[in-house]
C-alpha cells in the first residue's frame, strides 16, 4: 500500500513537471516577449526585379503619362556564307556554330511614329532588372499606404512565356529633401516586398513620347533641294535652290559640291556659307523633350503664329519645322507640320535663323578675279578713270615656264600711267584699289523701287579678256548713306552704302575715292622721283665728261 502511494505521488509529479516545461515552451521565459510567425526575409541589395528577355512574353508600364506595352522579338542574323569544297580547296576547320538570336523589343502600344529603335531597346532592356538601396522588407496589404503603394505612381507588370506574372510598382518619395530615392514593391500573394529605389523611379516614370527619335528633321543639308523661311514681323520670304556644281578634287577626279541661289524676295547668289550653317543647324535640331497638344491651343505655345516657318524639301518631300515662344530662358516649342506632337529644344543651337536677311545673299555687287579682267572703267561724279590690266592666270603662267619663255608679270595702268606701284609698306596700291571697287558691298534691299541708270553718280565696268561676259554695274543716289544697284542695265533691287565710294577717314581701309587718290599720288610721286634720278644721273654723267 505504502510503495502504492509512492508511485503516485511519483507520476503527480512527473505530470507536473511536464505541463510545466510545456507552459514555458508556450509562454517563453520570464520577461520575454512573445515572438511573431517570422516573414520572408531577402538578402539586402537583391534586384526587386531580375528576368532575362527570353523568359518574358510582354511587359506593361503603366503610370500618369499612359500606357506601355513592350515584347521582345527574336530576329536570327544572317549567318556568313559557308565555304563550299572543292577539288582545288577543301573545305577544313571546325563547324561555325549558330550565331544567336538578335534581341529587339517592339512597343505595341501605343502606336507612334518617329520612334527611335535605340530607345525602345534601351526601355525593354532596363525594366528587366529594377535594382534597390535599401530593403524595407515585407508588408501587408494594410501597410502599403504610408509608402504611397496603396495607390501607385506606376506600375509595370511582366507576363512570363510561363503564364505567370510579376507585378512591381512606385510608390511615394521616402522624403521631400531626398527628391531621388523613392518607395516601391514587388507584389507577393500574401504580402508584398517594399524597398527603396533611386534610378528605377525614372524608368517607371517614363511617358511613351521618350522613345521618339530626337533628331526631329532626320535630314542631312546635302539631302535638300530647296529652302524657304518665313519670320514673324517680315514681309517677305526668303527662298532659295541648291545648285550642284561639278569641280576637279585633288586627285583630278570630278567632285559635285553644293552651292545655293536665292529665289525670293529678291533671286540672286546665295552666301551659301551662312545658308549651310542656317540648315545645319536646322536639320541637326534635337527634341529635349516631347509633348501632347490639341490643335486649339497651340497658341499657348506660340505655334499659331511661329516666330519661323521653315520649310525643307528633299526626295522625301516637304518637312515644315514651326518655331514657336520660349519655354524657358533655355528653351523654346516647336513642331513639325503634320506630327502628333510637338517638342521643346534648347534655344541656344538655332541662332542662323535669326540674321538679317540680306546675309543669305553673296554680299558682293560684283566679284570679279582681277586675272579675268583687261579694262576697268571708273566713273565718280562725272570723272573716269580708265585702267588696262594684267595679271596673268595660273594658266598663262605655267605655259610660259612650259615654253621656256619669261614668267609674265603684272602690268596695271591708270589714265595712262604706269600704276603698278608700290609704297613704303611694301603694299600694291593698284591692287588695294581694286580690291576696293570689287569690296563695294550690299546693304539691304528695297525690291519697290524704280531707280534709272542714267541717274548714276559712280558707275564701274569691267571688260573681259576672256570668254567671260562684260559687266556694267551703275550706282544711283537713293539717300544721303545708300545708294540703289544697278548691274547691266537692271536694277538689281538691292542697295549699297555710299561710304564704300566716300570712307577717306581710314588710308589702311579707304573708299573707293580715297584709294584713287592715294593711287595717283604715289604714281606722281614714283615718276617725280624717277624723274629726279634721271635728271641727276644724266647730270653727273654731264660733269664727269666735262672733268674728262
């Protein structure tokens, strides 16, 4: 009965000391707190997206710009053509291997034009992988609203070739002072992972408009054929052609450049220097960024009346390019005629639309090689001075060396007189005169007017000694500064300054007038001199006869 006893109290206690140690199992130690059910954990730094293209069948970003959808294609390169044997050579070496598939990613929606391939494939590209700064770790769906995630800025979605989905989204800026670090989450089925991203934020933030093409003319200045701009406040167009023109290269091989004449408001040659750095920098124009617009309100971005209207045309046809107000102190809109969007570019890299007119013209009332030239006749306020020349071409010069004979050497003359003459300064004062009549330039024009070459005050005429036609070119008053050119009979429609005839202030930078003067005077004072060396050479020889 005793040992009865004793096992009982025995098993009383054993039954006791386990439901004790099962009770400190469930209530933990004396002063612990209870442990929640541990979540998910991820090792820090991990991609909160990370796919390659092959295991992707389409990808959706959505965010307040639109809608994206991108897919992968797959294009097989043409593989190199395969030696084939012969009884002469062999076919040896290993097989090639099959080259790889080439990844392109095609933007299904929405439908655009003007896209930039390089652009679509960086997009496809870069959503593959969305890297992280900093893990948050994982949250209910209660939780995501203090991280802006309840709600998204943007979403992508990523359907797999094995019919599951992968959703990450952008949720708010971790702080107003950290514009650049941004929540976001890759969705699980049970809770979502929330991290801290920095450059992935801009590519979920992208609008669909970023993969256009931002050389917006797609147009070289040798694809063109003609050129017409209008500017606000004028009331003229300026219009003008390109003309090939066949020259010898180097090598003796025929080279076509380009040259340009101008059609209106007045057709002349064109300054085909300032007219290709005009449309260089047109055609080289660049998008900073894309923008939608509605027709009636392109007067909120100064596109109802551009402040340019160029237009290019080419193989392609015409491309109209309107130029509208600023953006910014940087900036300024613009369109192209016919697109679905209009773009902003930085104002500082069109600056050759803006010169004045009359520099898309050859700025020369008439430039002539003094090498083509037998006779110049010039006629200031009733005086002529009548000058034969010589100077002789690249031509004559080597069939001279050819032949044996003498290099010919320049001979100018002035009413008679020798004037090849030479001052102090080692300058030729006859070619500084020349270069002044050729140097009279245009200052403007003034196409409505009617002026008469028999009101001329200063008329200058070359003749040729070639096959090249004579020149008649006469300059008639039509204030007190400027002067109306005449050439051939024909009023020109354009107008020179008078100081290219009257400037006397400067002897280095003379008019025409004052370069005569300077001419005569030096010619006087060369057979002055002449005169005196001979008097006193025929003098001395006198004496030195008479001491004999």
């Amino acid at each position: 009965m005793k040992k009865t006893r004793s096992l009982i109290f025995m098993v009383v206690v054993l039954a006791f000391l386990v439901g004790g140690f099962a009770l400190w199992q469930v209530l933990g130690k004396p002063g612990t707190e209870i442990e929640p059910t541990t979540a998910p954990t991820y090792q820090s730094k991990d991609p909160l997206v990370s796919l390659k293209a092959e295991d992707v069948a389409r990808i959706v970003l959505r965010n307040d710009a639109g809608t994206i959808e991108l897919k992968p294609v797959w294009a097989q390169p043409t593989p190199a053509p395969t030696t084939t044997a012969t009884s002469e050579l062999p076919v040896t070496g290993a097989a090639k291997p099959t080259p790889a598939p080439i990844l392109h990613w095609e933007l299904v929606s929405p439908q655009l034009e003007g896209l930039s391939d390089a652009f679509v494939d960086k997009m496809g590209s870069d959503l593959l992988i969305l890297t992280i700064v900093d893990e948050i770790g994982a949250k209910a769906a209660s939780e995501l609203s203090q991280f802006g995630l309840a709600e998204p800025a943007a979403t992508v979605v990523y359907e797999l070739n094995s019919g599951a989905k992968i959703e990450a989204a952008l949720g708010a800026k971790v702080s107003a002072s950290e514009s650049a670090r941004y929540y976001a989450m890759s969705k699980g089925e049970t809770d979502s992972r929330v991290v801290v991203v920095t450059s992935v934020a801009e590519k979920l933030q992208k609008s669909a408009l970023s993969l256009l093409d931002r050389n917006v003319v797609n147009l070289t200045v040798e694809d063109l054929y003609s050129f017409t701009l209008q500017r606000e406040g004028e009331e003229f167009l300026l219009s003008g052609v390109s003309l090939p023109v066949e020259t010898v290269g180097q090598d003796g091989s025929k080279v076509t450049l380009q040259d340009w004449q101008m059609k209106t408001p007045i057709e002349w040659k064109a300054n085909a220097t300032n007219i290709t750095n005009f449309l260089t920098e047109v055609v080289q124009l660049q998008a900073e960024e894309f923008f939608e617009y509605s027709a009636e309100k392109l007067a909120s971005y100064g596109l109802d009346k551009p402040q340019y209207k160029i237009t290019l045309r080419s193989a392609e046809g015409d491309k109209v390019l309107l130029i509208g107000q600023a953006k910014s102190s940087n900036e300024a809109y613009a369109m192209l005629e016919g697109q679905a969007q209009l773009f902003s570019f930085n104002r500082s890299v069109l600056t050759q639309a803006g010169i004045p007119a009359i520099d898309f013209y050859d700025s020369f009332a008439a430039l002539v090689n003094i090498t083509d030239v037998g006779k110049l006749t010039v006629t200031l306020d009733g005086e002529e001075y009548l000058s034969t020349i010589f100077n002789p071409t690249r031509a004559e010069t080597d069939a001279a060396k050819a032949k044996g004979d003498p290099e010919p050497k320049p001979a100018y003359t002035l009413n008679g007189k020798d004037a090849n003459v030479i001052n102090d300064n080692d300058d030729n004062l006859f070619t500084r005169y020349y270069q002044t009549v050729i140097g009279v330039t245009l200052a403007g024009f003034d196409p409505d007017a009617s002026p008469k070459a028999d009101q001329a005050i200063y008329t200058v005429q070359y003749e040729m000694r070639n096959e090249n036609p004579d020149i008649q070119l006469a300059y008639v008053a039509r204030d007190a500064q400027t002067l109306y050119l005449l050439k051939n009979g024909e009023y020109t429609g354009f107008y020179v300054d008078q100081d290219k005839f009257t400037a006397d202030s400067n002897i280095d930078s003379p008019g025409v007038k004052l370069a005569i003067e300077i001419l005569q005077a030096e010619i006087t004072a060369q057979q002055t001199a002449a005169t005196t060396t001979a008097v006193e050479t025929s003098e001395s020889t006198g004496t030195s006869r008479t001491e004999n």
